[in-house]
C-alpha cells in the first residue's frame, strides 16, 4: 500500500492527528540525524538537534505554505538549527568521539569492516577541516542529493557562489584524502 504524501500527513496532524504527525517523523528522523551527525561530528550533537528540529516543525508547522517540498522546509529548518550549534559550540570536533557504526551484512569480515571503518573517519576528519559554507553543500550535494540549484535556493545563495564551494571544498577534499 502507498504511505500517503507529505501535504496530506501534514493537513492531518494540522488537525490534531497524532498519527500523522509520527508517520512525519518516522518518514524523516533519519534523514535529520543523519545530517546532524555529518555537520556536527558526534552522536549526542545529532540526536539534540533532531529534537530541536522537530519541535521547531512541530510549533510551525502551520506555517509551511507548500512552496517547497516538506522534505526542503525540513532539511531548511535543520540546516539552521545546525548552523545556531554550531556557532555555539565554536569548538574544534574531537573525530576521535564520532561513533562508526558496522553494517550488519559486513560483521562477518573483520578487516573490510576496519577499513571501511578508517575509511569513513578520514572522510569524517577531512569533511570537518573545511569551512563550514563549503561543508554543507558537500552535505546537501552528496548525501542529501540535491541539485545546485536547490542547494542554492535553500541557502539563498546564488548559483555561481554554490558551484565554487563545491569545487573547492572536492579540491580540498582529495587533498586532504590523499595526505591521510
């Protein structure tokens, strides 16, 4: 059976329906986790944004117009709250604390599990060496698989602007891999 749209879920918990609202969270928690754990490094960062996010969706949810995509207003209201823990932290990200989680088909191979594991973290340490504009359109690129000019409309940047930090922050990237 088909899981109703977004406009729907969200018309019905706009009415009091408590399942719809948790259909809108299940649907969407992994994706604001999982983003929170790229931008911010660490497990706890992560789940203490993915309540603030869905309590701030949660006390506006009235105002979403449906301009965007539910998901876009989501991943909108997540890349600002990111930004305000970032920008509170201002502290470097110990990469030694982010966790690694091992894939329940891969346990079985201990070494390909290690250097997946090694793999990752060094993607890890080298995304967190770049600034933070160019991170989160390394983010919203390749692990939110958004075109640039979403990215752009999203952070309200100009398209030029957008396709410069991706480059340089790729550019970095490959550096920063190569050297580890």
């Amino acid at each position: 059976m088909f899981a109703p749209a977004d406009e729907k879920l969200v018309k019905r918990a706009l009415d009091n329906n408590q399942q719809a609202w948790l259909q809108l969270v299940k649907r969407y928690e992994g994706l604001v986790y999982n983003y929170g754990l790229r931008m911010l490094g660490q497990r706890d960062d992560a789940q203490d944004l993915l309540q603030e996010v869905f309590l701030s969706v949660f006390r506006n949810l009235a105002s979403w117009r449906g301009d965007a995509s539910f998901k876009t207003w989501l991943l909108t209201i997540t890349h600002h709250r990111c930004i305000e823990v970032y920008r509170r932290r201002r502290e470097h990200i110990d990469i030694d604390g982010v966790d690694s989680s091992v894939s329940e088909v891969d346990w079985h191979h201990p070494e390909q599990v290690y250097e997946g594991q090694q793999r990752g973290q060094q993607l890890l340490a080298a995304l967190h060496k770049l600034p933070l504009e160019q991170r989160q359109v390394v983010e919203l690129k390749f692990f939110q698989h958004l075109p640039l000019a979403a990215i752009a409309a999203q952070l309200n940047v100009p398209l030029s602007t957008i396709k410069s930090r991706l480059y340089s922050a790729v550019e970095k990237l490959q550096q920063e891999l190569e050297t580890a």
